[in-house]
C-alpha cells in the first residue's frame, strides 16, 4: 500500500510539476518579448526626446532674440515718440512766439504807416508791446544800426508821432526796419511749418516701419511660442511614457528574473524529490524483503513486553505543608505556571524534579516575554509596511488610471486618422476608376476614328486604281482586234472617233485629289497613334503612381492600424495590471485590518501582561526557594 501511495504521488506531483514547467516556460519567453519590445520602445522614446530638446533649445534662442527684439523695437518707438513730442512741443512753442511777434510787428507798422496818426499813446502801447518782441528776437533777424534806430523808438516812441501833415522820417526808418522783420519773421515761420512737417513725415514712416516690424516679430513670437508649447507637451508625454515604460521594464525584469531563479530552484527541487522518492520506494522494497522473511516471522512470534510501574509514597508531612503554600499562593495568584507546580506536587512529584520544572517555567515566561516584546515590534513595523504598501499601491493605480486615459486619448487620435486616412483612399480610388473610365472612352474614340480613316482610306486606293487601271489600259483597248458578226470580210457598222482619248486630262487632277486626300488621312491615322501611345504611356506612368500612391495609403492606414492595436494591447495590459493592482490594494487594505485586529489587544496590553509576567516570574522563583528549604536529605520519593 505504501508503495502504491508513493507512486500515485509521484504521478500527481507530476502532473503539478508538469504544469508549473510549461508556465515557466511561456511565462519567460512572454517576458523576455515584452523586455526586448520596452527596452525598443525606450530607445524610440530616448530619440524622441533628444530630438524635442533640441527642438526647445533652438525654440528658446528664437524665442529669447524676438523677445529682444520686440523690447528694442517699442523701446525705439518710445524714444522716437519722446523726441518728436519734445520737438512738437517747441515747435508750438516757437509758432506761438513768431505768430505773437508777427501780429505786434503788423499792428506797430498799421499805427506808424498812419492808422494812428498824431495819437502818442497808440505808439507807447506798441512800444510795450514790440520790447518782448525785441528782445526775444534773435541777433541775425536786424543789423545793429538797425537796433539802434529801433531802441531810440522804444525808448521814447512819442517822438516819432506825426503832428498835423508834418512828416516823420524816423518815423519811416523804424517802420521800414519793423517791415523787414515782419518778413523775417513771417518766413521762419514758413520754414519752421516745413521743416516740422518733414520732420513729422520721418517720424511717421519710422513708425510704421517699426510698427510693420512689431507685428511680424510678434507674430514670428506667438507661433514659437505655440510650437515651443507642443513641444514641451509632447517632451512631457514622452519623458512621462519613458519613465512608465522603464518602471514597467524593471518590473517585468525583476519578475523575469526572479521567475527564472524560482524556476531552476523548482526544477532542481524536482530532480531531488524525483531521487528521494526512488531512494525511498527502494528502501520500501528492501525493508519488506527483510520483514516478509521466515526468520523475522518467527521472531515477532516469540517476542514478549514487560511494564514495570512504580508509585511514590508520601511519607512527611512537612511536604503536605509545603505543598499547601504554593496552592494557596497559585490560588492568590491565578498564575498558571504555579498552578501547574502545585498540581505537578499534589500528585506527588519529586521536589528535585519540581524544581527543574520551575526552572523551566521560569525560563519559558522569560521566553513569552521576549517573544511578546517582539510580537509588539512586529506589529508596530508590519503596520507601518502595510500602511505603506497601500499607499504604493493606491498611488499606483492613480498613475495606472493617468496612463489608460492617455493611452485611451492616443487610440481616439490614431481612429480618427484611420478614418481620415481611408476617406482619402477612397476618394483617390475614385479618381483613379475616373481615370480609369476616361483613358477607356479615349481608347475607344480613337479606335473608332482610326478604323473610319483607314476604311475611308481603302475606299480612296480602290477609286484610285480603277481610275488608274482605265487609263493605263486604253491603248492596248483600241489596238484589240475586232469581231465580225458575218464574217471578217464584212466590216461591222460602226463609226469611231479615231481621235477620242477620254477624259484623262480631268481624270489626273481627281486622282491627284485623292491622293492628296489619302495622304491627309494617313497622316492623321500616324498622329492620332502617337498620341495615343503618349496618352496611354502617360496614363501607365499615373497609374503605376496612383498605385505606389494607394500602396503608400494603404501602408499608411495599415501603421495606423498597428500603433493603435499596439495601444490597445496597452489598454488591456495596463487595464489588468490595474485590475491586479486594485485587487493588491484591497488584498493590503485586508491584511492591514487583520494585522490592525491582530496587534490591536497585543498593543493594548502589553505594559499589563508584562507585569503579570514579571510577578509571575518572581512568585515562581519564591516557589523555587521554598522547594529548596523542604528538601532534606531524607526527604526522598520512588
């Protein structure tokens, strides 16, 4: 029987160990894919973003030098602003002054040309009006002699009033003096109005061209800046792809690996329980040879077994006192290890033996206590680890969540480029049966043009050579000898015109038309196929570049197809992976309530099992002196 069991084992584990080397094997070649395809996929990724940080580099320069350049820009505008409104405003400044001048200048010259003459006082408020005039004007707009003349009448201008019909020749000095600064005057302020004109016309053409320059600068900035954005996003998609990938890729190689070692200790586990089970069934084998022997027969037969029982007899009454001490303490106590004692001697155990035993008992609630202070140890770090751990997990699946809405945005874009895709095949496929039904109904528009020339042709050889064929034979028509109805020496009555030649002269210019119809038509039948050799050449070169064009498409659709199929392989191996993950969390989640429920009345009281341990302890050893006190020489059991 036992052999039958072991082999009926065997062929079980078997079948258990069987199953485990298949998984082992799909197992690591699945992994083993999977590691070569993310270590691929990191490199693509790594490329990827080495080629997006150039890209910002390069971005950041740009953006970096148009920023500069937009500053310099309104930084200009602003200084040019600055300037024209400075050099506006004394423009104003200086029109008012000359216009000021101006009008005092033609009011003093209307009052001494005689709008108010022989009036003093009119001349003394010119006077006061024409010395802030004076002397704001510049040195060049009079000569100094000039000057004279007029501070002589600024000085005392009621001297230079007419009285009566009595002239003033000084009166005219100044007034001629005061005409030639009113022109002076009057022309500064034309070329100031021309010189502020031109100035103003400078500043606008700055302007715009500064402004036309901010905008395309702005412009040129905004779109990098765009560019600059996408950039980064896809860096950061890719960066963040790359890091999943690596995680997953350490993973997937710590599994590999630890996968690969638990399988070669298990198959090497297997190979030693294979040669244990064989050791053990041959044992079997020959320790039934041995036991089915005649000889070990008639030994069982004639064996015997003798027991031997001794009982201790009580013989002092100082044990009874002893022993009633330690029940009353056992009692007080309520310690289980005292209570044993006292059982252990009301049974009637050797003191010596009690003794040891106590020892033990000592040892063992020592023991409870070490252990008990590691049980707590325990707890407080398994509490820890387990908080812990679901808190990997828990962060685990958010970031697990964050990649399959990712990689479920991916798939949407990569459909809709699918169907883009096939919608543009689809219409180039149109165009092709388009082209297709054209270069037909060109062929056959030109069969049927070709076949009416050539018939048209064959018609003009036969006109042609029954024409020819009448005129070529006409001589030898006219020498053929003749028939006689009667006999040949009765002529016939008949009259000819010896002199008749037909109508050849007419028919060589018909025969001449033909032919030169003929030729047309030959002519047009050689064009018509050389352009229809070049119409179909080139609708052979569109095809095969329409296919290669559909090939290409199809191609196209068909990396679409396999970068979305690689997504959702993705999106069922990152939904499993959170699946499993969930189920880890819960399973922690689990496991952390039961270590909580656990370690909670362990936690709890601990400081007051710890006394009782310690108090137990402490009557257990005054159990042990006073053992030791009662055990005279005497004292002794059997």
């Amino acid at each position: 029987d036992m052999q039958a069991k072991i082999e009926a084992d065997g062929k079980a584990e078997s079948k258990v160990y069987d199953k485990y080397a298949c998984w082992c094997e799909k197992t690591t070649a699945r992994k083993a894919n999977a590691i070569e395809e993310e270590r691929a996929t990191i490199g693509r990724l790594q490329d990827h973003i080495l080629t997006k940080k150039g890209e910002l580099a390069s971005l950041a320069a740009d953006i970096e030098e148009l920023t500069t350049g937009i500053k310099d820009n309104q930084e200009s505008q602003s200084k040019a602003t600055s300037i024209r409104e400075k050099e506006n405003a004394a423009f104003q400044a200086d029109t008012a002054e000359l216009q000021e001048a101006i009008g005092s200048l033609d009011k003093a010259i209307r009052v001494l040309s005689g709008a108010g003459t022989g009036k003093a006082s009119e001349l003394v408020s010119v006077a006061a009006t024409l010395r802030s005039v004076i002397q704001d004007a510049p040195q060049s707009a009079m000569a100094q002699q000039k000057v004279s003349v007029v501070r002589t009448f600024l000085a005392n201008p009621a001297e230079f009033a007419q009285t009566g019909t009595k002239y003033s020749p000084q009166s005219a000095t100044v007034q001629g003096i005061l005409k030639d600064m009113y022109d002076t005057f009057a022309l500064n302020l034309e070329e100031n109005s021309a010189t502020e004109a031109s100035k103003q016309a400078m500043y606008e053409d700055y302007m715009h061209t500064k402004i036309k320059e901010l905008k395309e600068k702005t412009e040129a900035l905004s779109k990098r800046e765009v560019a600059q954005s996408e950039a980064k996003k896809s860096l950061s998609m890719a960066e963040e792809e790359r890091e999943d990938t690596i995680e997953l890729l350490e993973g997937d190689t710590t599994f590999f690996e630890d996968t690969k070692k638990n399988c070669q200790r298990k198959t090497a586990d297997w190979a030693e329980r294979q040669r244990l089970r064989a050791e053990e069934k041959d044992g079997i084998t020959k320790a039934l040879e041995i036991l089915d022997s005649d000889d070990a027969k008639a030994l069982f037969a004639s064996a015997t077994t003798t027991f031997v029982q001794a009982k201790a007899v009580d013989q002092h009454g100082a044990r009874q006192r002893v022993v009633a001490a330690i029940q009353a303490k056992a009692l007080q106590s309520g310690s289980p290890a005292l209570s044993a004692v006292a059982v252990e001697l009301r049974l009637g155990g050797h003191f010596d033996r009690v003794i040891a035993q106590i020892e033990k008992l000592i040892l063992k609630v020592k023991d409870e206590q070490k252990q008990a202070v590691v049980d707590r140890d325990d707890c407080v770090e398994n509490e820890h680890t387990g908080k812990v751990d679901k808190e990997d997990l828990e962060y685990k699946v958010e970031k697990l969540e964050n990649k399959l809405e990712k990689l479920e945005d991916t798939k949407t874009k990569l459909q809709d480029k699918i169907d883009t895709s096939n919608g543009e095949i689809s219409d180039h496929d149109q165009l092709m049966k388009d082209a297709l039904a054209a270069r037909g109904t060109e062929h056959d528009e030109f069969v049927k043009a070709k076949k009416d020339d050539e018939d048209a042709i064959e018609l003009l050889d036969q006109a042609i050579v029954v024409l020819n064929k009448f005129y070529k034979n006409k001589a030898a028509l006219l020498q053929e000898e003749p028939k006689f109805d009667k006999s040949e020496d009765d002529a016939p009555d008949a009259k000819l015109n010896k002199d008749y030649k037909g109508k050849k002269q007419q028919n060589a210019g018909v025969v001449a038309l033909l032919e030169h119809i003929k030729e047309n038509l030959q002519n047009e039948v050689a064009a018509a196929e050389k352009e229809e050799a070049a119409a179909q050449d080139a609708y052979e070169k569109q095809r095969a570049d329409d296919r290669k064009l559909h090939e290409a498409m199809k191609q196209h659709v068909s990396d679409l197809g396999d970068d979305k199929a690689g997504v959702e392989e993705k999106l069922l191996t990152t939904g499993k992976t959170k699946t499993d993950v969930e189920k880890q969390v819960t399973d922690a989640g689990t496991a952390l309530a039961e270590i909580n429920t656990g370690c909670s009345d362990l936690i709890e009281h601990f400081e007051t099992r710890r006394k009782e341990r310690t108090a137990e302890m402490e009557e257990l050893r005054n159990a042990k002196n006073m053992l030791a006190g009662q055990n005279p020489n005497g004292f002794l059991q059997k």
